[in-house]
C-alpha cells in the first residue's frame, strides 16, 4: 500500500488523516509520507523512500532513531507489565536524575504530554498565588489546552481573542499576550494587571514560531519584572530541555524560573513529560495541597524507563551537545554560503541545534517578523529539500532539529541539498 492510497483511507477515518495536524503537509500541499521504520538519523516511508531526518519526531529523537539502550530498557519494561497505576522505584529514580540535571526542579510530577505539564503547571501557580491571569508571548506554543490557545486581539495587550473554535471567550480573557523580545510589552501589562497576574510562561527559545532566540537580556528582563510582582515565571521547556544542554535553557542562558516543563526529549519518545520547580508551589499540589492533578498513566513504567535510558546517554556524555553544536554550525553554515550565493532573501536563525530559515529580509525576533516570511517560497524549498532526500518539517513555523546520529556522509549529502534548495530561484 503507498502512502497516497493509505492517506485517502485516513482522511475518513481521522480528521486530515492524522492524529496532529501538522502530519497532514496542507502548508506545502503534499500527501505526507507514511513511515514504516525508523534508525539513527534516517526515516523510511512505506513507498520505500529513505530520508535524513530532521524532525526528530518533533525533537525527542536527539540521539537518533531506535538507539538501542532506550528500546532495550522499553523491551524490558513492558515485559514486566506496561501499567500498575502505582507507584515504583523507576519513577522516583528518574525524578532523582530530572534535579541532578536541572535543580531548579525541587520537586516535580510526570505527566503524559506537554500539554498536560503545562496545563498543570499553571494551575499549581494559580493556585499558590491565588491570582487567575496569565502572561504568554504571540507565537509561542504551549501545548493545546483552552487557556493556551488565544492570540492577540487587534489591539495588542489588551483584548485578547481565542485562537481556536471551541474555546470560551472567557478562558481568553484571562490570558494576556505580550510580544517576544520586547521586555516593554511585557513591562506594561504588569504595569496594568500585576497584582492579578499569577504567571508568565515563556519558551525559552521560541522554537514554534520557528526558532526565534531570546535577545540578551530578554530572559533577564523576565525574571525580574515576575520577581517584582510576586508572578510565577514558568519555562516552557518541552522542547529546549535536555537539547540545549543537559540543564536546558536555564542552565545555557544562566537564568532560573520558578517552574520549568519539559517533554519531548524527557521521554526517550514515549508520551511522557514533566512539571515542576520550587517546592513551595509544588507543596500546592494534591495530595498535599488543594491544586488537584492526577493521572491513570502518569509515571507508566515504559515510559519511565524510556525517559530514564535516554537521560542516562545524555548525562553520561557531555560531548553530546559539543557534537551538535558542531553539526549544527556546520549546517547553518550551509545555509548562509547558498543564502549568499544565490543572494537568497532569507535569514537563519539558530540556537543549539534548532534553526530555522525564514524567507524575508528582516531580522526575525518576534512573531511580527515571523510573519514577513514568504510562505510560498518555503513551499518550493521544501519541496526541494524533499526530493534531495531531506525529511524537514513541513512548515515554516517549526524548528529544524539536528541530531547526535548524524554520519559525516549526512552532513555532506546535507550540505549538498541546501546548496541545491536555494539555488531554485537562480536566473
Ligand atoms: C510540543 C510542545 C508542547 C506540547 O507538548 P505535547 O506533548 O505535544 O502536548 C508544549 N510546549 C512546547 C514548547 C512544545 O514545543
């Protein structure tokens, strides 16, 4: 069966024919491609093409595919039951290992996706603070729950509007939108609402607007304005943890929150993700405080055992994050040599191994500039990039991962893709 036939029963089955609406390829326009398998850093569909992948599975797959210690410690666990809905010494392990990484982590729970860390995450902070606003930044993601999906109204820092069917008006109205990079927006809505304001959750590197780094001083500035109105300052690092460096952004930009979330990576690819940071607020939460949260498979022994093999690789080997740091220079370097040889109107923006390329003449920091890029110029680059042999996510408002399994012939086929890509616009 070939991915075109497999995706037309899908489409009746499933909405788009996915589980996640970013699978179904409608911002380039192509059927996406159904994969079979898996390992290192290529991905094989069922039509029995072979890509150099780098999705990552969205970002968990930082040490490739299929490395063989996580599969053998998922085969392990399974085999001693996949659920108890109880407790065991995996999970506490783990939590052991999640501090000894990050500190900030004083205590923690383990939920089943970012969504869920998030969600949970916010209301432990409303309920420490006892306040009911929140503060998020335009473009960045936060997982799918109703407070989470609002965007800016017409006019900015004020009414804010869902950003989704389905969505009260009220649940947007008790989210503030502030825009990244910009410490004034953020300024004058404290200013406005402080008092009433719980949290400011923020992606560290904004990394689903495609990749939009902090500016120094911006994380800085954060801190200290939630410092100075008692608001709780959340990491989103679902996708920053454990990528950035064993002690994610926090650690790499040297800038401590309140309460931190992580996912992705944290789970060795199962579904499993993290909330947690100081203990006063953590002491807020069921069963020792009223913020109630719970879970049937929070903790589920198969992804603890995921989750912990794959900490186990990254914490043992610090060079990790050199290696791709290196790879990643190498590719981004790739990108401003064609940009520059075709005189491509693009810019790059890279942190660690996220990247974006952005079709626009602008500096992009904030979603404004994201905005500028042209969307129909992505489409043919992808479209390039995907006949080079290049699994790279379909939009322009995602990141573009690199990975420790990389092979120098990879990197050189990749090298040669991106030259080939943005060479498409030549005279
Ligand atoms: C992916 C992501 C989420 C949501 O995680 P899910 O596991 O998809 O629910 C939340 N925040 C950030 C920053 C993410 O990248």
């Amino acid at each position: 069966m070939s991915s075109e036939k497999i995706f037309r029963k899908a489409c009746e089955l499933m909405p788009g024919g996915v589980n996640s609406p970013v699978r179904a390829y409608r911002a380039v326009g192509m059927t996406p491609p159904f994969i079979d398998h898996a390992r290192g850093s290529h991905i094989y569909d069922i039509d029995g093409n072979c890509y150099i992948d780098y999705v990552g599975s969205w970002g968990p797959m930082i040490l490739g595919h299929a490395r063989e210690e996580v599969v053998q410690a998922v085969k392990e666990a399974a085999a001693r039951g996949t659920s108890y809905g109880a407790p065991t010494t995996a999970e506490v392990e783990l939590a052991e290992m999640i501090q000894q990484a990050v500190p900030s982590m004083e205590m923690l729970r383990m939920v089943n996706s970012g969504t869920e860390a998030v969600m949970s995450a916010i209301r432990a902070a409303r309920g420490f603070t006892g306040r009911e606003l929140i503060v998020k930044f335009e473009g960045c993601y936060h997982g799918h729950s109703d407070g989470l999906l609002v965007k800016a109204g017409s006019g900015l820092l004020t009414e804010n509007v869902p950003d989704s069917a389905g969505v009260p008006a009220a649940f947007a109205e008790t989210t503030l939108i502030a825009r990244y990079n910009d410490l004034e927006s953020v300024r004058s809505l404290f200013e406005r609402y402080g008092k009433r304001i719980a949290a400011l959750i923020v992606e560290p590197v904004a990394a689903n607007m495609g990749v939009v780094p902090p500016e120094p001083g911006f994380l800085e500035g954060l801190r200290a304005i939630t410092r100075k109105y008692g608001a709780v300052l959340i990491f989103d690092e679902v996708i920053t943890g454990f990528r950035l460096g064993y002690g994610g952004a926090q650690q790499y930009y040297g800038v401590i929150p309140d309460m931190t979330t992580f996912g992705k990576i944290v789970g060795g690819g199962m579904p499993m993700a993290v909330y947690g940071g100081r203990k006063d607020i953590m002491a807020c939460v069921s069963p020792v405080g009223p913020v109630y949260q719970a879970g049937t498979l929070s903790g589920n022994p198969v992804a603890v055992a995921a989750g912990k093999a794959m900490l186990k690789l990254l914490g043992d080997d610090p060079a990790i994050y050199d290696r791709l740091e290196e790879r990643s220079i190498r590719i981004e370097k790739a990108f401003r040599d064609a940009i520059e040889r075709y005189q491509v109107k693009a810019v790059i923006n890279r942190a660690g191994s996220l990247m974006s390329i952005f079709f626009t003449g602008n500096p992009v920091k904030c979603f404004e500039d994201v905005m500028t890029s042209d969307l129909d110029k992505f489409r043919q680059y992808f479209a390039a990039m995907k006949s080079c042999g290049m699994y790279i996510a379909p939009s322009q408002f995602e990141a573009f991962f690199v990975n420790d399994a990389l092979t120098e012939e990879d990197l050189q086929m990749t090298e040669r893709a991106i030259d080939r890509a943005l060479s498409i616009w030549k005279e």
